[in-house]
C-alpha cells in the first residue's frame, strides 16, 4: 500500500472520475502513468584529442535499496516515480528529484528537458495470497525526462529508497539493455532508456530491428 491516490479516466487530460490507491491500479485493468528522468552528466574522460580533452557523456543510475519491496538491489534510473492526482508532471519531476537525488528545485527546473513518452503492457504475476487469480495486466504510460547535471554536482540518497548513485558510460549502459546483463535494471527503465539511445542517436538506425523496437516503445494505449 502506497497511500497515494492514482486518477481513472479515459485519458491522461481528462477529468478522473475516481481516485484510487496506487496499489490497486493493476488490479481494475486501469492506465498508470509516470515519470522517468535520464540524469546525464559531461565529464573529462582523460583523454587528450587535437591538443584538447574531450567530454564523455555519462548517465547516473541508481541502486535500488535492498529493502525496497519491489526488485530491491536492481538498477534504476537516478529519478522515476508515479504521477499522482492534482500534480502537474514537472512539479513532480522536481518533486522526485529532491526526495530521490536531492536535486535542489531550481536546479531541477533550470536543467530538466521533457522528452516524449513510452508506453506498454505486461502481465504480472499475481504476488498476493488469492488464489483466484494468477496475475495482472499492467498498463503503463511514462513521461521522459532528461536532465544533463552539472559535472560538479552529485546525487544523495535522500529518503531511502535508494542505495547510492554512480555514472555509467553510454557504452556500459548499452551493455545494461542485454537481457542476458548479470546486474539487472528495474523492469519499467528498459524503454525509457532505449528511447533515449535512439533520440540520441547512440543506436544506428541502419540496425536491424530499429523500428521494431521504435514501434515497440509506444505499443501501450497512448491517452
């Protein structure tokens, strides 16, 4: 149980006609919504080039606390959470933020980039003690962020949820999207992060299966 309540209604601009705990949302077949943010940071990755030292981009990811309920240990984004009733998407992602990274406010805003949406649907096993049901449809659409951090500046764990922070390559994490990878990410930031190597521009479209996958990150309902 979460205590916050999620919004029903046909469509993500709509107005709900019920709020329901967040809990329950796979339960009643309904539409979540989210927010992930891609922090990206520039640093010097020591290396001199024409006299110059070249920046490398990297991305700070998570690891989820061991005593998180759901995938605990996993890797994660460095932000991502619901979208509650009554809160705009941006306040949110300024709200996550400071209770996850502790990104100050201003910072957040200052720097933080909307960048479209994923959307899916998953079967779940049902983890509860009812017999009469094996699992549920989970229908999920997140918004995308991303959020390019001062080189100077470093996350903080703030309320728990999280164990530390630390940068990742684009290529180690183009190694983590391996469905084979041995450290695992928490299952919803696959298309997130895969939508960001393709707007990027880190994944060639000349790959086969380029616009499967493309097709395949907006295959949820999109309201």
């Amino acid at each position: 149980w979460r205590d916050e309540l999620y919004p029903v209604a046909e469509g993500f601009h709509d107005e709900p006609m019920l709020l329901v705990e967040r809990a329950a949302t796979p339960l009643l077949g309904t539409q979540d919504y989210g927010v992930h943010v891609n922090g990206l940071v520039r640093g010097d990755d020591g290396k001199k080039k024409k006299k110059k030292k070249t920046e490398e981009l990297r991305m700070w990811m998570a690891r989820r606390s061991r005593s998180k309920s759901k995938y605990p240990g996993m890797l994660d984004h460095i932000v991502a959470g619901g979208q509650p009733a009554g809160m705009s998407l941006l306040d949110n992602v300024v709200k996550e933020c400071e209770e996850e990274a502790g990104v100050p406010p201003e910072l957040t805003r200052e720097v933080v980039r909307a960048a479209g949406a994923v959307s899916y649907e998953s079967y779940q096993p049902y983890e509860g003690d009812d017999e009469v049901i094996d699992g549920v449809i989970s229908r999920s659409l997140l918004f995308c962020y991303d959020m390019e951090l001062p080189s100077d500046f470093t996350p903080v764990v703030v309320d728990g949820e999280v164990d530390h922070f630390f940068q990742a390559t684009i290529d180690e994490v183009k190694a983590m999207m391996d469905p084979e990878f041995d450290d695992p990410i928490k299952p919803n930031c696959y298309p997130v992060i895969i939508d960001y190597l393709l707007r990027a521009g880190h994944i060639s479209p000349d790959s086969t299966g380029y616009l499967d996958v493309l097709r395949t990150l907006r295959s949820g309902y999109c309201g």
